[in-house]
C-alpha cells in the first residue's frame, strides 16, 4: 500500500496539527502511515540553537503563536498559547513521550497515546515532561504495565537515539516533516501535497 | 476597496512565487493589492545572519531548492535553481531592483517590472543586480529615463530604507509576507489565508 512517514517531535507546536489532521488526510486518500517520533534538539545543537528557534529569533517565535491560533481555528482544533509567564513551558521536553510513542507504535496504541500528549500539551496547556501523566494517557489509550516499562528500557532509548539519526541522514530540520519515497516535505502545510504525492508515486518506485 | 499589502523581496525564492500569483489570486476575491519592496539584509543581521538562512542551514537550502521546484510546477512557473558551480549567484543582491520598483510603482510600470525582474532571477538563472539588465526591464514595462534616473535618488534610497524600517517596525522576519489589517501572514503558502482574511474583514477594522 501507498504511504508517507511521518516524522514528529513532541516540543513542536506545528506537529500538533499534522498528527490530529494526518490520518483522516491520508486515509481519505487511501494512504498508510507510518508515524516516526524523533528528536529536534540534536539537530537544532547541529545548527548552533540551544533552544526553539521560535525563542531564539522572538519575531519568528511572535508569528508562530498567531498563525498556529488561526490555523487550528481553520482546522477546528482546540488550542493556546503556551505562557510562560503563567508558568507554562515552552519548548517542552518531549523525550519520555518519544519513548513511550516509540513502544506504543510497536504495539496499538501509539497513535492514540500521540494525539492525547498533543492534546495535553497544546489545547491544554500541560507540562508533558512528567511520567505521571504520560504513564496515564498511555493507559488510557491501552498501553499495559510491560510495554510502559519497556519504552524506558535500554533497548527504547536507543531506538530513540538511532531514529533521530536516521532524521539527520534524512536531511530533516525541522518538524513535521514527510516522506514520500525519496521527496521530503516540511511543516504542516505540505500535509496535503505529501499525501498526494504518495497517492500518485510511481509503484516501482522506492 | 478591501486590500492586501505584499511585502517581498527579490531575492526572496517563495516572494517569486507570490509575485507571480498574488493579483490573480486578489482580483479573483475582489481584493486590491499594495506592493511593498524592502530589504532582508538588515533583518537577517540582526538575527546574526550575513547571509541567507538558506546558505547558513545547509539542510534548510537543499530542502527549498527542491521545494521550489515541486511549488513552481504546481503553479505552472518556469524556474531553476541558481546553481553556484555553475557561477550563478544566490542570494543576489536585490537593491538596485528595489529602488527601481519603488519608483516604478508609483508610476504605471511596477508590478510589471517587479514581476519582470523575478523572471530573470529565477527563470532565467540571471544576476538581476546589474544596471544595465534592469534598465532594460523597467525600460520594457513602460519606465521613462528620468523615472530610471529617480529610482537612484537620495529620496528613492532613503524611502528604501524606510519602508525596510517600516518592515521591522511590523515585526516582518521574512519573505513574502503579507498584512491585511493588523494580521500578519508569512510565507508564499500563506497567500491564499492573506487575501481571504483581507476579503472578509470587517470594513470598519484598520
């Protein structure tokens, strides 16, 4: 079957909106998806930023609040601003939640889970660094006691680490990113035209 | 008449595309449009920038080179990259065209130039920052000598620098941008949302 992988980082306001919109897009266009949680912050080191380039250059960080306010009003999503005045943090730390995406993405309840940390975050306002609450929206999308240990383990935090290599020598900077055979789209206003086109990829393509 | 400012600059890729849609696009919806050249160099610097973002984030430069591609066949725009081995020149120096479009857009010639000299940039792989091409396009959209001559006035260099000032002034970081109202819009992906905020705002809003 035709798909796309989707690549996303728990911190990124913008992957938001790709992983509430991305499987009702791609289903509609009968395309699977593959859902790939990584790691901005190696990357961003790469670049010399210690933080969200949305902090580092305010401007950019201003208009990224406004835009994300009117684009999850066009897509009927809830959501607010992150205050950090009011205590609120931003970027978030989003390595347990990565971890627990990557052990609920081997079992069933992954997409789930990655929504509901979105959720959390994004519409509600909440710190999504703390395992009580990801240990509870884990379990309440169906994770069982073993898988949430094994997304702790050894083996997870190195799946973890390899899959934000994988980004890197994928040439990804940024989140979210697709990818469709060997083209790359980035940000959540190529959701649509990576669908599309993996809807129309050659079969005998890679 | 409800209306759109478009901020851009010509060595802007994306302000290319936005240049040679924006008043098909505008008109369609009843939208006026004002066309605002200004200068990145100023705004990039004080980013720490000395150069393209795209020539400092290697990742982010092979990334829109291929996205441009994608965007520019979707819209039917001829284009190339500006291949540096090849001894073409990116990003190019856009300032004489700047003031050659400021003086052509208070006459009858500007968006014709404007759209003229993003042709030769990126459909035609030429350096638009020489005098001799960019006569020959102002002189080809109607332009008379002593319109030319104008655009290198002290006045024509000092509303230049103006309306840059004014870009930082409105919180611009980047281009195409567009403003309608108090809403600012980034990016030539955003055209679409800019003339339709600017259609259905209320009349008595600035």
């Amino acid at each position: 079957m035709k798909h796309v992988d989707f690549w996303f980082e728990f911190g990124s306001t913008y992957s938001y909106l790709s992983a509430m919109r991305l499987d009702a897009v791609a289903g509609a266009h009968g395309v699977a998806t593959t859902w790939k949680p990584f790691l901005l912050g190696p990357i961003f080191k790469s670049f010399g930023w210690e933080t969200s380039p949305f902090e580092i250059y305010k401007q950019k960080g201003a208009y990224m609040w406004r835009d994300m306010e009117r684009r999850a009003a066009k897509y009927g999503l809830p959501f607010q601003r992150l205050d950090k005045a009011s205590g609120q943090i931003f970027p978030q730390n989003g390595v347990a939640a990565a971890r627990l995406a990557l052990a609920g993405l081997k079992s069933t309840w992954g997409k789930d889970f990655c929504r509901a940390v979105y959720h959390a975050e994004f519409a509600e306002g909440r710190d999504i660094s703390g395992q009580e609450l990801l240990f509870a929206l884990a379990r309440a999308a169906g994770a069982d006691q073993n898988e949430i240990d094994a997304a702790f383990s050894d083996e997870t935090k190195a799946a973890l680490r390899a899959q934000t290599e994988r980004a890197i020598s994928l040439g990804l900077f940024g989140a979210p990113s697709f990818v469709a055979g060997d083209e790359l789209f980035w940000g959540d206003d190529r959701l649509e035209d990576a669908v599309i086109f993996a809807k129309e990829m050659d079969p005998a393509a890679p």
